[in-house]
C-alpha cells in the first residue's frame, strides 16, 4: 500500500515528457552539482545551464530537406557524390546491410523482418495480428521490381522467402523508405535505454513505389557505441550547430552517423551490429475495413526452431518496454501495480513485469475505460485524486508507446514525426516541437510539456562534462 505525497498539484509541469518524462523538479532545489533533484512530481521550470548556442534543429532532432534529401547520402548515384565514401549511407538499404548477420542474405534478412507483419506469431504469450497489407505495398511491389539470384528473372509475389520460389535479391536501390530524420538521443544515456551514451537514431517512412507516403515509419534505433565516451558523442554533434547548411553539414554528420551505423560498430552484439531496437508506427497495413494504428518492436533474434550464433540473427518481434497489453488497462492487476509502485513510477524507475508486457500496442479507447487513457480503477486506488495519484497514472501513461502516442497524453495524432512527401520536411507532434499544453483527462489539469527544451538542456549539460542525466529515467525511448 502506497502512503500518499503531500503534493501540490495547482502548477504546470513544464518539460519532460514521455520519452524520459520524469525525475526533475525546479531549478532552485538543484544540489550543489546543478543536478535537478526529484521533488515534486517531477516539475521543471528551467534548464541549470543557458542553451541558447544549442541548435536543436542541426543537432538533435534533424529533419531539414538539404540533409533527407542529400542526393549523395540518400541516392545510389556517385555523379552525385563531393565524398564517394559516403555514397547511400544514408539510405534504408544500406543501414539494412551493415546489419545484417556473417553468412546471412540482406535480401533474406530484410524479407524475413517485412514478413513477420503477415504471420500470426506468438509473443509472450499474446498472438500478433496479421498486417496483411504489409504484402500489398510493401512485399509484392518491391519484388516486382527485383531479380531472383539468376540476375534476369523478376522475383516471383505472393510468396515466401523461404518457400521453394522465395529467393530474390531486392533491388536496394529501390527500396520503398524515404528518410524523414536523423535523430540524436545522448539524453537517454541509461541503462536499457542506449546505455553508457544515448542512442541514435535514422526515421524513415514506408512508400508506395511510386513514392506516395504510407502511414508507416519504421526507427532504427542504434546504441551509441561506448568505445566512445558520451562527452564526446554530445561534442561531435554540437559542433554540427556551427556548420552551415550544406556539403560540409552533411560530410560532419555522416561521418557521425558512419561511427555507429556501419558493420562492427558494436563487436559484441548480436550481428556486430550498434542496433538495439527497431519500432514501427503504422496504420497502412491493416488489412481490416477499419484501419487501426499500431506500434511494434523488433530486435536481432535467433529465428525460432533454428541453430543461431551471435553473428547471424534476425529481426523479429519483441515485448514492448513499460507497455502493458491493454487489457490489463482499468483492471485490479494495473491498479495493485500502481497502488504498489508509486515512487518508483514518479521517480521513473518502474519495471513492468514481463508478464504484463505488450508484443504490440494499440490505442487505448473508453472501450477499456471512461477515460480513453492508462488509469487505475478509481474505486481501488490507495490515495485520492486529484492528489499523488494523478501524477502516478499520467507519469505511468507517458512511459508507455500508447500513452507517448496519444492524443489524450501529448496531443499526439499517432506520429511524432510524420511521414512525408518528396519534397515536403516531415511535420514534428505539438509535443516534439516545442512547449505545447495538455488538459489531464482525469482531472482537468493543465500540463505544460517542452520536450525539444529538456533534450536540449539534456545535450548541453552533456557535452559541458556531466553524465548523470538531469530529468531521471522515466520513459519509453520513443
């Protein structure tokens, strides 16, 4: 039973949010390192240093067009390379084969991992649903317009890689990905969420192949190796800010991106891959009438009922961190979890059992609730709202893939960078661009959140020499 906080719930939260949303309280209770202590309820009125020379456009989360749309770093076609060595380094398929495992097909490899959307596999005990659509845009079109191992004869649709007229080589030069970010993460520089420096990250939306845009993203979310200290990773990618736009932007940035990209970046990880994670948002392949969105996770894996070594696993379906299945929503289970587990989930330390973990997540709705978001069964809880307790659910609620995703939680509409046209920059959530308000369903509250502001204090405070984070470790790295 959890004892109730004596905490003033009447001003808005300012900062944090779902990707490490807790774990900060205001500036003028920071200890004598400047850290940001936990009191509160995790409210942040401001960052302890200036982050004013921080260009959060060029060093975090970078979306301008001169960069997705770099002809060398995003084409196959050398005529448009100043640096030969950097030709496609940017583009899916080229990530995709320097992920890919000792002795293993990067075709099979990538086939493999577009196929687990249309077969029905267990995840923790809980059965994917099949995206069949995934064949009809994705699969069959890329096929169509690849060769079988012959080098002449186009690759056979509606089949299986593995079947008896599987095997095709994807023409990666068309594959159906269009970058829509480069995404620094040294703010989540903690155990399971990056490790000892943060993440990197390359956002790409699915296409039709005639370029059109799904509603599909897929993240490929790469731990900064640690070969490398943390300081450094955040000082490399502050120095971006003071380039121009331009050839020597992109030569500085790829040669950032190459560092944790290419093939070994990680020795000792599975495939010699820095991967840790791969997520896809979508809502295209949903082969129902109605269309529902959904959110998975995929990591490098033995291939089930085959002998697998380090070097050659595949990417298959996974739990979902600090995602319960959202039948566990309003239920006792959720309430006895919260009711049990509170400081950990305001200081942003909670661990969801493994046994309550989603292999998808879906939008919750007022199907499971009245409110269409994470909650306890008020009849249950152990302190009234709105006091401790609507902090508990919310701070619960934002680390979870669902919660982070939704429009009740961060005014979110499913996508947090959002697919894109040709030449279109992709459009950032209200929550990822900047300060933006969120009306609490529960209780009405209003909750300030400045997301793009936290990861810049976070960055600063970084590459001025301090590792400990300042906003805890609460959240889902979304």
């Amino acid at each position: 039973m959890m004892n109730q906080l004596n905490v003033r719930l009447s001003r808005s939260v300012v900062a944090l949010g779902c990707v490490v949303s807790a774990g900060c309280a205001s500036a003028d209770i920071a200890d004598e390192e400047g850290r940001i202590g936990q009191a509160e309820l995790a409210e942040v009125y401001t960052c302890p240093v200036d982050v004013s020379d921080v260009n959060a456009q060029r060093e975090l989360v970078i979306t301008a067009l001169d960069v997705v749309n770099d002809p060398c770093r995003t084409g196959w076609s050398p005529d448009a390379c100043a640096n030969k060595n950097h030709l496609a380094k940017w583009t899916f398929g080229y990530l995709m084969q320097q992920m890919t495992g000792t002795g293993v097909n990067t075709s099979t490899f990538i086939l493999k991992w577009l196929e687990s959307f249309e077969e029905a596999q267990s995840v923790n005990g809980q059965t994917l649903a099949v995206r069949s659509n995934i064949r009809t845009y994705i699969i069959d079109p890329w096929r169509a317009v690849s060769k079988k191992p012959d080098g002449v004869t186009t690759c056979t649709p509606g089949v299986k890689v593995d079947s008896a007229d599987g095997a095709c080589n994807l023409d990666l030069t068309k594959a159906p990905f269009r970058l829509l970010a480069i995404v620094n993460r040294t703010d989540l520089r903690l155990p399971g969420y990056g490790g000892g420096a943060g993440e990197g990250r390359f956002v790409f939306g699915f296409t039709k192949m005639d370029g059109s845009p799904l509603d599909a993203t897929v993240i490929l979310e790469y731990a900064l190796p640690t070969s490398i200290a943390a300081f450094t990773w955040a000082s490399k990618f502050h120095a971006l800010g003071a380039l121009t736009a331009g050839e020597k932007y992109n030569n500085a940035l790829a040669d950032i991106t190459e560092l944790f990209a290419k093939a070994n970046a990680s020795a000792a990880s599975p495939n010699g891959s820095a991967i840790s994670q791969v997520r896809t948002a979508e809502k295209s392949f949903d082969g129902n009438a109605t269309a529902v969105f959904e959110l998975r996770e995929q990591r490098l894996q033995c291939r089930p009922n085959t002998s697998c070594t380090l070097n050659n696993k595949y990417l298959l379906p996974s739990t979902l961190v600090r995602t319960p299945r959202n039948s566990f929503d309003f239920s006792p289970t959720l309430t006895s979890y919260m009711n049990n587990n509170m400081s950990a989930i305001l200081a942003g330390t909670h661990v969801v059992p493994g046994t309550m973990l989603a292999s998808s997540s879906r939008p919750i709705t007022t199907a499971t609730n009245p409110f269409g978001v994470w909650a306890p069964d008020m009849d249950l809880v152990s302190v009234p709202y709105p006091n401790t307790a609507g902090d508990v659910r919310r701070l619960f609620g934002l680390s979870t893939c669902n919660g982070c995703h939704s429009p009740a939680e961060t005014n979110t509409n499913n996508f947090h960078i959002q697919p894109r046209s040709a030449n279109q920059p992709s459009t950032l959530s209200a929550f990822l661009a900047g300060a933006t308000t969120v009306t609490e369903p529960l209780e009405g509250r209003t909750i300030a959140y400045n997301e793009i502001q936290r990861r810049m204090c976070e960055h600063k405070w970084l590459y001025l020499g301090n590792f400990e984070v300042l906003t805890g470790t609460s959240g889902h790295p979304h």
